[in-house]
C-alpha cells in the first residue's frame, strides 16, 4: 500500500475518533518528519491555522476566552479556546482529524495569497477563492463551503441594479477575487463569468470589514464583498443594501503553500479526505447553518476537485 493510501486509511479513523469528541491520539508519522508535512504536522502536534480574528463570522476572538492549558502552541500562537467562526471551526476538525492541537496565526491577508509562507503556518482556511491565479503559488483543497458575492450600498443609496455603478467609486478587499472582478481579470476554473459593472473607480482595502465601514460613512458609493460579510454588517444594524443579483459565486478552499521546504501530498491528501467526510457527515452544513443560517456547505461538497486537474507531487 502506497504512502497516500496509508494516509487515507490512516484519517478515516482519527476522523471518526475526532466526531466522537475529543482529538484521537496522534498517529505516529508515516515518514521522515524533516522532509514530509504530515508527518511534521504529526511529530509536532500542532496544525498551524491562518486567521483573521476580526473576520466575523468566519473567524473571531472569543472574548475572554482563557487560553488552552497545556497548549502546544506557541505563546505568540491563538488557541482554539480564544477563536471561533465558520473558518476557525473548519480548521479547529480537520486538527482534530488528524490527532493534532489547532494553534492560530495572524499574518495579513496579503502574505496569506502570496505564497512563499516560509513554513510558519501549515494551512489556510480564510473564505479563500478557488481561482486559477492563486492556483500559481497555493495548493487547493476540496471547498468547505461556496458563496455569491454581491455589490453592497448604504440602505439610502438611489443605486437599485448593478448598471447604476457603472462608473462609480467602489470599493473592495486587495488582491481578492473582488478587486480582480472590477478589474475584469478574475478567473475561476469551470466558470464563466460575466462583468457586469463599467469603468469603476476601484479603491482597495486590506480586508473586507474597514472597506464597509468606509461606505457606511458615506465614502464610497459601493462595496463588493462576499454575501456572508456584508449580511453580517447588516444583521449588526449597519445601515446598508444589497443589490441583486449576485456579481459571482466562488468556492472556498483551504490553501497550502507550494513553496514550502517539505513534500506535502500526503497533507493535501489527507486535509481533502477530511472535508469530504466532514461534508458527507452534515458536519459543515450545521456550522453553516450556525455561523451564517444558510446553507452554503453542501454545494462545496459536491465540487469534482479533480475537474481542476491539480497534481500535488
């Protein structure tokens, strides 16, 4: 049995351990610990998670969390105590899949898509588009959930359908799939995507939530954000709109670093057995149901992640 079989066979039983409860005991490492990702992630103990904590309701500090006792993490690490969210939960299983402790990094968005992570985190899951561009310099894994992303304006705006903001300042989160739409530059394997606003007057921000804010105050005259960001403004009593219909739709992914120093199939691998499980399981569609009260899980469960023809080596 190969080395990717083993780890297969190997997850299906921390998973089941890991649904019951507590984290199953870490497997022992199924090669050189020094050279291949899984088996660093399972000598070590930890499962190194990108995140946003002001990110909600994908991923947020639990205030007045106490952090975890006897942590593996390091004191400049979150533990899973102090963060929760869709994305943070997502991570939080799949560590416990594999019979490790989830310990949480807060690097900018920016150096999360950028690639060249330098080992210092292992996995990202942050509401990261499956795109081709990002297919340049990250791993994908089988999506966790999809969702549509839609063009936001303040709740008085005279804006009724996206041919109102032809020509108009919007804003959006830099280096995303949003700046890349208004751009016109986007790609998402399989999809055929249609622009749908003119000539925008395009301002970046570094993440979604302060470029929200900005059109609250009456600074720009529209935000493109994923659903699930600007509905929770929303649901908090900001005083926006959302225009339909949906610019786009994307599925989201947890990426891994092809840059980094160690083999990593057999942790991509193993991370897209777990999601398939937590998927076929339900598991994801009650956090989503949770965190978002949509349904935005089962769709990503059924994306054919070979139909992208990604061979990690």
């Amino acid at each position: 049995m190969n080395l990717r079989r083993v780890t297969v066979v190997l997850l299906s039983g921390m998973l089941l351990a890991a649904c019951g409860g507590a984290a199953a005991p870490s497997a022992a490492p199924t090669a050189d610990p020094a050279a291949d990702k899984l088996a660093n992630v399972q000598a070590r103990g930890t499962l190194l998670l990108s995140t946003d904590p002001e990110y909600a309701p994908q991923s947020m500090k639990v205030e007045g969390a106490a952090r975890a006792g006897n942590t593996k993490c390091a004191p400049n690490q979150l533990t899973a105590p102090e963060m929760t969210g869709y994305d943070a939960e997502t991570g939080k299983l799949v560590a416990a899949a594999l019979g490790v402790e989830a310990c949480f990094v807060t690097p900018p968005w920016s150096d999360v898509i950028g690639g060249n992570w330098s080992d210092r985190w292992d996995v990202a899951w942050g509401s990261g588009a499956l795109s081709t561009e990002r297919m340049e310099r990250l791993w994908v894994t089988q999506p966790y959930y999809s969702t549509p992303h839609a063009f936001f304006v303040r709740a008085d705006s005279p804006y009724q359908q996206l041919s109102d903001l032809d020509g108009k300042q919007i804003g959006a989160c830099s280096g995303c799939t949003h700046e890349l739409y208004l751009r016109r530059t986007l790609d998402l394997p399989g999809t055929k995507l249609e622009f749908q606003v003119d000539d925008p007057q395009i301002v970046t921000f570094e993440a979604e939530p302060p470029g929200l804010a900005a059109l609250a105050d009456g600074k720009l005259d529209a935000f493109l954000c994923g659903e699930p960001v600007g509905d929770a403004e929303i649901a908090k009593g900001v005083a926006l709109r959302k225009l339909a219909p949906p610019a786009y739709t994307t599925e989201k992914t947890g990426y891994v670093d092809k840059g980094s120093s160690l083999k990593e199939r057999a942790f991509v691998d193993a991370v897209d057995a777990t999601i398939a499980k937590l998927h076929a399981a339900g598991t994801l569609k009650q956090l989503s149901q949770r965190f978002f009260g949509v349904d935005y899980a089962t769709a990503a469960g059924a994306f054919d992640l070979a139909s992208i023809h990604q061979t990690v080596p």
